[in-house]
C-alpha cells in the first residue's frame, strides 16, 4: 500500500469540496449567522497567507486562540494545522496567570482573540514576551481593545488580516507526526501540562468519532457543539464533520437555557454535547417552558458524569438519549462510550447507560492495584490505565521551562515532566479508580487526587486547601466534594479556625473573598464547616475516606454561601 501521510489540509480539503454545501451557523447575540464547509475553507486559505505574509509564522511556531465557539474559531483550528504550525486554543475559564503560563510554555507568537475578551488578554500580556502581535475577530474599531494591550504588541483586525488574500493556500505535505495543535490539560495540582496532538492522532479521532459505536457523526444529521474547542471532545467534531458532511451548530458565548432553547428550535440540531450542568438546566427551562418540538435524539455528556436522574426524565419527557462518554486530553477523544450493547433492555441496559462506556478499539486497558495487573471483570477494581495510538506517551517539554527560564515555574513550584502519570512499560496513568467488565464497559468509583468535579470542569482539592490555609485564620482544612443539585459536585471547606476566629457565616464569607485573586470565582467553595479537629491517617495526610463517611451521615454543620452563577436579589424601592 502507499504511505501518504495523514493530514488536517486533507481533512480541510475534503469538507471544502465533497460538502462545501455544508452548513456552520454561529449563534450570535444578533441571531443566527450562516456559512458553510467551502467558505470556511477558503476563509482558513486567507487566514493561512495573512499569517505566513503578515504575521510571520512560516514553521511550526505555536498561534493561541482565545474564543468562544464559533466559525472564526474552526477556520484558525484548520489554517493553523494545515499549514504547517501549531494549533493552541486558550481555556477562557482558567486564571490569568494560568493562560499567561500556557502561553508561555507554548511560546505562542499570535493570538487569535474574542474582543470581549481584551481585557482579560490585556492582564496576562504584560507577562507574555512571546506574542508579538493580536488579531481580534468581528468589525468593531480596534481602538478601545488595543488600549488594553501593551504598546509592544501588534493588533489587527482578523477580518481585515483576511481582506484581499487569496483564498487558496499550497498546504505542505509535512510528515504526520508532526504536531499539529498543542493543547494544555489542568487535570493535576500545578501547572498545565501540554499534550502535543500530531496530524496522525487528529485524523485517526475524526474518523473514529464517526464510528456507529462512537458519537456517530453523521452526514446531514446537524450536530450543537456546546463543550468549548479548547477542550479535545468539541474540536474532534468539527474535523469528523467535514469528512461526514455534518451541519455544526456553535453557540458562541450564551449557553444560558433561554438561549439554548430558542437556538435548538430555530437551528433544529439532531445531537449535541455538553457538560450535565447545561442538560439540567435546559430541562428545568422545559419544564416551564415546554417547546413544540423536540428535534435532539443524542446528548453526549462528558466532564462529569450525569445524575441518572437527568438521564430518565430527557428520555422519558421527549425520548432523547442522554450518553455518557469518557476520556481525557491525554487520550486525544473519547475513551468510552456508553451505548448499550445490541439486545440489551431492562435492568441491565440501565446498567450499561449509567456505565462510563465501552473502550474504544483505539485503546487498550488495564486495571492496576498496588502495581498488580488485575483480571479483566467487573469484581476487580484499581486504577485505569491506558494505551494506543491517540494516547499521550509524555507531555510537551518547552525549553522555556528548563531552570532559570520563563516557564520554569508556577506559583512558586518549580515545574517538571510529572512523568510519574506514566509508567515504565508505556501506559498512562489516569488517575480514576473503577472497574472494566469483560466486555470493556468501564465503571468508576473514586476520583484520584481527590478532585472534585463541578459542572464539566474540574476543582482540584489540593490546590483549594493549600490557598485556605494561607489565611492567618486558618490551622487546617481539607476540601471534599458535596453533592449539588446544579453542578454535580461542590467543594466543602472542612475548616479549622484558629482560636480567637468566629466560626460564623461572615468567616466563610471572608475567607472565600480571599481567594478571589488566586482562584477562578467558580472553584471558589460556597460550603463550609467549621470543625475542632480534622481526621488524619496513620501517616498524617487528612482521612478524606472519614471526612466523607462524616458528611454522609449529616454530622457536619454546614454553612452555605451563595454559588456560581448566582444573581443577587433584587432590591425592593420605597417611594
């Protein structure tokens, strides 16, 4: 046979021709705005001599993103890969010295940014001595956008970057192992690790995400993309679409239930992803506003599991299948998905359906307990481990982050490899403890790390208790996660106060607007407890196993301040 490499032009290539009829509609504040498969593609081609031309990217520098979903964000994914250089979208829910270091780390040189977002882009450039120069999507003058960036860095307007070039570009045939995008995991305490994604493992992910047993990207069959692109699982789609010929739906930035709803009608999406968090509260929308139609069958869920609640009442109310599916950045796509076996009804079906999923061919699997490989059925359970030809063998080591240099460091901790997530024969530690029956279905029982998942992202518990015990109010805490109706999980702040602190409402007040500089509002606890002692182990780490058992059985007073996403009440006027 031939060996002719795999490549993003390719994949770019066929949508723009065998489906450049293909529709993208990006839900803007405006409404819906229309293009399809061939615009984008040439619209990709002028963006890829604009960067060449203009911006001087002619290998495989690093170009960052900082967008929401939309087609602006599709057409740099595709002129970035496929001409050569490195794809590196931006997570916009992370900290500014978290996106500084990723940046950094990457040594990203242009990035590609929502104007909403200047100000957030203008905390973390002063930091950023890589990045020579900003191209801000939309028509509006670039004047109050560029007053937030440092006079050093160059600032463009993407749509006039695109004005007049040619719509074609002579994408290079580069081996396919050469890195296509870059994208940075914050699955651990510390440092975002970056996995380096080759055009190989982007290909073999856009067409295993076509397969019957995957998430079935289907020609014509219009799929909402609601997991933002700077996680693996939304970008995969847009690359299976344009092989299938699949219409997206991109939301942009409102993904509130009012806006969500009045998309899916107008839009007509048959499959969608999303984190649970959004599913549940489109449903209690429905519930008091029912719409005349229902045009979802599929939801994908990924992040966090769903309450098997939220499962029975989308298919119940309107006959949708919510799916549960699993993997990690450092899987490159879904691990497992979670589609009953053929036959399958009742009890065992359900089973199956609350399962994390079967594993896909592309990876293989094992259970480890205390460094024993363990028998593949479901009465044994041990750390999950993976292997194959989508999954991380290492992170990327950025020469910024040898000693002395820029990335170095992160919060006064001094950075590695953590090559400990790999073990010496190959495999890839997750992390997750579960179970696999014979028939690869993967069932997770605990989170390693103790982390703590909360509306599709994850609240690493170390990191929260280590910033809480920073206070001078503070001798202990321990952070575990409590269910929540709206997020899956919270975290509590298990507490000790020193002596002459209240162990009042104010307190947990105080300490949370604490950690307003150093955390995401969202990671910040609104639970807390204030204890005398903290249960800890023979070796003297906090006994969260107790804690737990503690929290199960109400033995906590718990103090509950007001969570992510709340609003406050509103104020009654007296004339």
């Amino acid at each position: 046979m031939q060996e002719v490499p795999f490549s993003v032009a390719r994949i770019l290539e066929f949508g723009t021709t065998a489906h450049a009829n293909t529709k993208c509609t990006t839900w803007r504040a405006s409404g819906a705005e229309e293009t399809t498969f061939a615009e984008i593609g040439a619209r990709a081609a002028a963006f890829a001599n604009a960067l060449h031309n203009d911006l001087g990217i002619d290998g495989d520098q690093r170009v960052s993103t900082l967008l929401y979903n939309c087609a602006e964000h599709i057409e740099v994914m595709f002129a970035v890969a496929a001409k050569g250089a490195v794809f590196n979208p931006l997570n916009v829910q992370l900290m500014a010295d978290q996106i500084a270091y990723v940046v950094n780390h990457a040594e990203s040189e242009v990035i590609v940014a929502d104007p909403r977002l200047a100000e957030k882009l203008g905390k973390i450039l002063p930091s950023c001595p890589s990045v020579r120069a900003v191209a801000f999507t939309g028509v509006a003058p670039l004047e109050d956008v560029a007053s937030h960036l440092p006079p050093s860095v160059e600032v463009h307007s993407y749509e006039q970057l695109l004005d007049g070039r040619p719509t074609a570009y002579p994408w290079p045939e580069l081996p396919e192992n050469t890195a296509a995008a870059l994208v940075y995991s914050t699955a651990t305490t510390g440092a975002p690790k970056g996995v380096a994604y080759s055009h190989r493992s982007l290909w073999l992910e856009a067409t295993g995400l076509r397969a019957t047993d995957s998430l079935a990207v289907a020609h014509g069959e219009t799929f909402l993309c609601c997991i933002p692109i700077y996680h693996v699982l939304s970008w995969g789609v847009p690359l299976a679409a344009f092989l299938a010929g699949t219409p997206l739906v991109l939301p942009d930035s409102d993904m509130s239930a009012p806006t969500l709803a009045k998309l899916i009608a107008n839009t007509h999406p048959r499959v969608a992803h999303g984190v649970p968090t959004l599913w549940i509260q489109l449903m209690v929308h429905y519930l008091h506003n029912p719409p005349e139609r229902m045009s979802l069958q599929e939801i994908f869920v990924g992040g966090s599991p769903a309450p098997p609640a939220l499962i029975k009442v989308w298919e119940e109310r309107y006959g949708v299948d919510v799916v549960h599916v699993w993997g990690m950045t450092e899987t490159s796509t879904v691990g497992t998905v979670a589609r009953p076996p053929s036959g399958a009804s009742g009890e065992a079906r359900w089973a199956y359906r609350i399962s994390q999923g079967r594993f896909a061919p592309t990876i293989e699997y094992r259970v480890v307990n205390d460094g024993r490989v363990m028998a593949p059925n479901d009465l044994t359970q041990g750390e999950i481990q993976v292997r194959g030809n989508m999954v991380a063998a290492s992170y990327y080591h950025s020469p910024t982050q040898e000693p002395g240099e820029l990335a170095s460091s992160f919060r006064g901790e001094d950075v590695d490899d953590v090559s400990a997530h790999f073990t010496a024969d190959g495999w890839l530690r997750t992390g997750d403890v579960g179970t696999v029956t014979n028939a690869g279905f993967l069932t997770l029982y605990d989170r390693a790390r103790d982390v703590i998942r909360s509306g599709g992202e994850w609240i690493y518990s170390a990191q929260v208790e280590n910033l809480i015990m920073e206070s001078d109010d503070v001798i202990e805490c321990a952070v575990i996660g409590i269910p929540d109706k709206k997020w899956g999980e919270r975290p509590l702040a298990v507490t000790k106060l020193t002596a002459d602190v209240e162990p009042a409402k104010e307190t947990a007040a105080h300490l949370r607007a604490s950690l307003a500089d150093v955390l995401p509002k969202w990671m910040a606890p609104e639970y807390w407890t204030f204890v005398d002692s903290i249960d800890k182990t023979s070796v003297g780490k906090f006994d969260k196993k107790d804690l737990r058992k503690h929290l199960a059985r109400d033995e906590f007073d718990i103090l509950s301040l007001p969570g992510p996403g709340s609003r406050p009440k509103p104020t009654t006027q007296t004339s």
